[in-house]
C-alpha cells in the first residue's frame, strides 16, 4: 500500500498540473474548432466547386459544331509525351470519322515539371490571334523543332504568321492568366495528370486508344438518338 503522504502529494501535483493545463485547453480547443471548421469548409468547398464547374467552355480552342451530341474536352500539356501519342494517333480518326457528331475543346493543362508546358501553350495562343491556332497545336506535337523561343518562331514563320506580331504577344504574356485559368479548373475538377478528358462529363483519364473513345462516343450518340 502506497503512503498516505504520497498519495496527498500525487493529488495535489495533478490538481494543480491540471490547473496549469485548463488554460491551454480553454485557448487550444476554440482554435482546433476553427481549423477543422476552416478545413471541412476548404475541402467541402472544393467538392461542391468540382460538382458544379463544367469542363465544358466558350473561349478556349475548339472543332467541330457547337451543337454536337459529343463534347470531349481535353485537359493538356504540350510538352507531354502521352499527350502527343494520343495527338498523332487518337484525335484526327475521331474528327474524321465522327465528322459533325463531336465538338473537341483544348484546355491548358501545364504540370510544372514540364518547362516549355506553358510557353508552349501561350505560344500556341497568340498564334490563335492570326487565326491559326490549330496548326500551330499540331506543330508543336509534331516536335519537328522541339520546344524553345526560337522553335515557335520558327513554326510561326513556317506558317505564314505575321512574326512581328506574334513575337510582341508571346512578349506581352497576355495570354498567361487565361491558360493558368484553365490550370485551376483542371485542378477543381479533379485532373491530376495529362492527358485527362471529359466526354459529355464523364472523365477518362490516360492516353487511351481510339477504341476506348468510340466505346464512350456511341453509348453517348446512342442517348441523344432516344
């Protein structure tokens, strides 16, 4: 059996460790309260943002009819290998095949461990100034140059582009807050790699082959036919 004295002078360190303690508490609990209040509202925020937000816009580059059954919407980064296979051997067997069933819109999507993503994307953007947004897009993919100031200026010159002008737009970087626009929507709706689509809403993420597409491109022209 413990000593009576001893187990006095246990009491009394815990009453008193637990008075010293009460004002921490008081303080760490209306703040532990706030942050989780303020994390569940982030974190809420955020899923009922990527609920809501259409992947689907007017002002970013696009083919095919606007009034499509399909619309694909591809979030992208010029400097992505998987993004240039799926260029070279995906998209024009689409445009061609469903010709006037499917509306393709690009999104920026620069990952930050690609350095050329974002000049690449606002390069490709002010040659959507002169009208030749397109065929500058598959330029880059082409890689026929590879990527830097000089191989832009190049694929402009080799298109026919006003060099002056475009030289002065990459120059002003106007185009930058438009493509870091469609960065941060990619990030609400949950893209986290390239390249990562939309089709009608349905996110399909990868590279996939053009069979993977036609299974998702007829169940949905199959709908609207209903």
């Amino acid at each position: 059996m413990l000593n009576p004295k001893y187990n006095a002078r246990m009491t009394t360190t815990r009453t008193r460790v637990k008075r010293r303690a009460s004002p921490l508490t008081a303080i760490f609990i209306p703040v532990a309260f706030f942050v989780g209040l303020g994390a569940g509202y982030f974190l809420w925020g955020n899923a009922a943002a990527s609920s809501t937000l259409d992947p689907v816009t007017r002002d970013d580059p696009a083919q095919g009819p606007k009034n499509a059954a399909v619309t694909i919407v591809e979030f992208s980064d010029y400097q992505c290998p998987y993004c240039k296979i799926w260029h070279d051997e995906v998209l024009s067997r689409i445009l061609a095949e469903y010709e006037g069933q499917v509306r393709f819109i690009y999104r920026d999507y620069p990952l930050t461990g690609h350095p050329e993503a974002l000049p690449a994307a606002e390069a490709a953007n002010c040659a959507g100034e002169q009208d030749a947004y397109w065929e500058f897009h598959s330029a880059i993919f082409s890689s026929q140059y590879g990527y830097g100031r000089s191989a832009y200026e190049q694929y402009a010159i080799d298109l026919g582009l006003d060099s002056d002008a475009f030289v002065e737009c990459i120059d002003s970087g106007r185009f930058k807050d438009e493509i870091m626009g469609d960065f941060r929507d990619g990030l609400r709706l949950g893209v986290n790699s390239t390249p990562t689509f939309f089709i009608n809403g349905t996110q399909v993420v990868g590279a996939q082959p053009y069979e993977v597409f036609k299974q998702y491109i007829d169940s949905e022209l199959a709908l609207a036919n209903k």
